[in-house]
C-alpha cells in the first residue's frame, strides 16, 4: 500500500480531489466508486471547485455508490443517493444515466445482482474510492464479512449505527437502518485502483491494524494490503498509530 500522510483534513481532501482527477483526465470514460459519509466531504467540495473553475469534465464519468441504507428511498434526506447529489452530482456534469445507487426499493437479492451486473456492464470500476469505519470497515462490510463476498444486504453493527447517528444527524437512534446494502470485498478489490481516506485520531487504530496488521477478515481494510494499487491519504492524526518502519 502506498501510505500519504498529510498535515490535516484540507491537505486529505486536497490530495484525494487531485487523485480522482488524475484518473479522470487519464481516459475518456472513468468509472468511480464513490462513498459517503464525513470525511469525503472535502474532496468533494475540491472536485465541484475543480469542475465550477473550468479544470475538470464529468462527461465520461460513470458513478457507483459504495453503499445504501436498505429501506430509505433515494430522495430520503439520509440516503447517500441523496448524499451524493448534494455533494457532488448536482454541482458537476455527470449525465443523470451514468449515476447508480443500489436500487432499495426491490427485493434485496435481486438488487445486489443488478449492481454487480450493472458494474461489470461497464468494464468494472476504475477507481473506488473509501472511507474507514472505526471498526475497519470499507464500505458496509463489518468485521467478519468473507473476503469473498460481492454486493450484499448487511446487518449493521451497533457501533457502525452508533457512529451514524452521532456523526450524520439523524435525530434518533431508532431512525438508523438496520440493514444496508454494500459493495462486497471482492467488488471493491476488482477495482483498478483503490484510495482510502481517513482522518482524525479516532480512525487511528482502525488505520494501523489496516495498514500494518494481519491481513484478516476481522478488519476488513486490512485486505487492501493485497491489493495491487492501493493509496491510502491519512492526516498526521489518522496516521498516529502507524509504526514510523513501515508508514
Ligand atoms: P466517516 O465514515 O467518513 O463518516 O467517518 C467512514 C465509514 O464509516 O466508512
């Protein structure tokens, strides 16, 4: 894994825009793997800068969620179909077509086969790019999740609804879905290229047992270590526990 560490979330978020743009000018169709949540926030806001300043086309950019809670439609304030519009897609020239979320609103079997037909229609994804959990979680696969798996429905784990709800506003805990469907492991190591984001000390340890523990189906980040070209960008605080050997 290559391992960036930056001073702060500015430089994360600079670093991680600069990235993804790289790989769009680099081809005339990029598909993306994009997440949701806190910390991506950042980039984003540098990509619809990019983009507004006339530095950046979406025009050849094919979007796929990471992940979506089961049971909230995609004009749910929560949603991250949602999250993903306000962020970015509203902001940039993504043709409305070449946006995908998993489709919640069928039965569960059925939409994680549809999203992995759908990735695999257009050639797989070029870049995905993630947060962490504080449990070492990509995407919504909790600890334990095989390896192997593909886009599933995932119970999720109290902690991980516990740090949802204090983290995305919802108003009470009982509002956190329980299920969600997730990009497996797999889906996400097919892709060419992987970024993974973290910031600040929480995510510390989660980083260090990705980065520089066993590689392990209990931490699921850890797998990224197998990957072929993985970048982690990491603040000084993210980076905190990392052995000064091997970061
Ligand atoms: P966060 O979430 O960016 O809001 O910290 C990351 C994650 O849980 O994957």
């Amino acid at each position: 894994m290559n391992v960036i560490i930056v001073p702060d979330y500015e430089q994360m978020s600079l670093h991680a825009a600069a990235l993804v743009a790289g790989e769009i000018r680099s081809r005339s169709r990029t598909v993306l793997g994009l997440p949701t949540g806190n910390t991506p926030k950042g980039m984003y806001w540098e990509l619809v800068r990019m983009h507004q300043a006339g530095e950046l086309d979406f025009a050849g950019v094919v979007t796929f969620n990471i992940d979506e809670y089961w049971g909230l439609p995609p004009d749910h304030p929560m949603s991250f179909a949602y999250y993903l519009r306000t962020h970015l897609l509203q902001h940039v020239n993504v043709a409305p077509e070449n946006a995908h979320w998993p489709d919640v609103g069928q039965d569960p079997a059925a939409a994680c086969q549809a999203y992995e037909d759908q990735i695999r229609a257009v050639g797989g994804l070029d870049l995905a790019v993630l947060g962490i959990g504080h449990n070492g979680h990509i995407g919504f696969n909790e600890p334990g999740t095989a390896f192997d798996s593909v886009t599933h429905l995932v119970r999720l784990a109290q902690e991980t609804r516990l740090a949802n709800y204090r983290g995305y506003g919802f108003k009470d805990l009982a509002d956190v879905p329980e299920y969600a469907i997730t990009m497996g492991i797999q889906t996400i190591m097919a892709a060419r290229r992987v970024l993974l984001l973290a910031s600040g000390r929480a995510k510390a340890a989660a980083v260090a047992r990705a980065v520089q523990g066993p590689v392990t189906e209990a931490v699921p980040a850890s797998i990224l270590q197998r990957h072929p070209d993985a970048t982690l960008i990491v603040d000084e605080a993210a980076a905190f526990a990392l052995h000064a050997s091997s970061a």
